[in-house]
C-alpha cells in the first residue's frame, strides 16, 4: 500500500510541474508574439523629402 499511495504523490507531482510548465511557456510565447507585434508595428525608416530614407526616432511605450 505504501508502494501505491508513493507512486500516486510522485504522479500528482509530475502532472502539477507539466501543468506548470504548460502555463510558463504558454505566457512567454504570449508575451513574444506581443513583442513581435509591437515590434512590426512600428515603421523604422521614413522617406525624407530629397528621397533619402532616414532611421525614425521612437520614444519607449
């Protein structure tokens, strides 16, 4: 019985740290599609008026 009620724990806890690690990823490719988004978003060049393209300035969001 000892045997049953240990693998039972060991089991619980495997399935809470998968669960876990789930959620961790889940919330970093989150927060990496939103950064891309962000980052795609924003132009970097601008054609000036002689035709030149220049790096924009951006203040942080």
């Amino acid at each position: 019985m000892p045997q049953l009620i240990g693998i039972a724990l060991i089991g619980g806890l495997v399935w809470y740290g998968y669960r876990a690690l789930k959620r961790e990823m889940e919330r970093i490719n989150r927060e990496t599609r939103d950064a891309e988004a962000k980052a795609k978003s924003k132009t970097i060049l601008r054609q000036d008026e002689d035709g030149v393209y220049r790096p924009i300035d951006h203040e942080d969001d």
